[in-house]
C-alpha cells in the first residue's frame, strides 16, 4: 500500500477491514530519496517475495517503477487517482512554488499526514520525483498482470478519461469510477474504494 503525498501511510486505515486476509505492508515513501525509481529500488529491497501493489497518486508511480524494475515479483497493480504518464509542463511552476514554500516555511506548511512531519528536505525530495516522473505509459501497455485503474468522478487532476484510456491501454486492464470522490479515492469515499478493491483481489 503506498500512500499519496503529503499523507502518510495511516491514509490506508480505512482500508485494512477489507485487507483482513491479506498481510499488509504499507511503507513510508519519505526518506527513500528524489526519484520514484529510487523510492521502487528502496522498498523493493524491504519485500519478500511477490505481491499486489496499491498506490494513491504519488503512490501509483512507485508501483508502476516498481513493476518495471522487476516485473516478476508484481501480481497485480492498483492505480488510485493516478498517472502514469510524466508530470504536465504546466505543473512545474506548481512543484517549484511548493518546494520554495517547504525550504521557506517549514514541513508543516504542507504536511497532512497523521504522524510527525517528515524533514522539509524529505518533502522537497518527494516534489522534485513527482515534477521529474518518469513516462510509464510504456510499462502499463506491456503488463502481463491485472491492473485496476480507480478515479473519482470529482477528481480535480485526473480527468476520468484520462483515468479510463489508461485502464484500457493495459492489457488485462480494468476501470472503476467512485461517485462523490475527489482525488484520494479511498479517503474520500472509502465504501465505493474497498468494494471495488475487495473484488478485485478476488478475481486474483
């Protein structure tokens, strides 16, 4: 389970009554360093084994790497308000206004999560991977795994064709839209989140 920025993995709290059966591990994406490649490499190394990968926005693009570095450990992948494709070029004045922003004002300016703050220099690392994503539309059409692809309707990033031609450029790709949900799908309207998660690790 991998969490959205500026959340912390408490963020899956809501999820783990429908995880029950299942051992889950949900790490801490800060402190892994300034690309999504290294945050990949850094938790792959935690991991034992194969294992379905869950990731919330920022979250995504770790799963998406982490499929990419080593396919054969990845059973499935579900991509919640995510993108797989490299940041927008009008995002970038956005990325660079909130690292000024960290360094000026501290990590609490930003910091939503349920525990301490990470440093304000581990957050700067976490925009700077999201402003120089890599391109992973490739890595979604070759998948040789299910992937589910969950947007809400009210998704203020992500369009929800946008959300829904990704599904559909995966091979064993699947699409679901949660009414009444912005972008953090199982935050926001965890009933229509769980239920369409639970299906779909039983279709596994």
């Amino acid at each position: 389970m991998l969490h959205a920025f500026p959340l912390d993995p408490a963020m899956w709290d809501a999820q783990r009554p429908v995880l029950e059966a299942h051992d889950v591990v949900a790490p801490a994406i800060y402190g892994r360093g300034n690309s999504m490649d290294a945050w990949a490499e850094s938790i792959l190394a935690e991991l034992e084994g194969s294992f379905v990968a869950v990731g919330a926005s920022m979250g995504g693009g770790c799963a998406l790497a982490m499929a990419r570095q080593q396919p054969a450990r990845v059973e499935a992948i579900v991509l919640a308000g995510a993108l797989a494709g490299p940041d927008a070029p009008e995002r970038r004045p956005q990325r660079e206004a909130t690292i000024e922003r960290i360094r000026t004002e501290g990590a609490e300016a930003v910091w939503e999560g349920s525990g301490p703050a990470p440093s304000a220099d581990e957050l700067v690392d976490v925009v700077e991977a999201l402003r120089d994503r890599p391109d992973d539309r490739a890595t979604v059409a070759s998948l040789d795994i299910p992937l589910l692809v969950v947007v809400g309707d009210a998704d203020p990033m992500i369009p929800v064709e946008t959300a829904r031609e990704l599904a559909g450029s995966a091979p064993d790709g699947s699409f679901e839209l949660v009414d009444g949900a912005g972008h953090l799908v199982g935050v926001e309207r965890p009933e229509g989140f769980n239920r369409a998660l639970a299906e779909f690790l039983e279709r596994l």
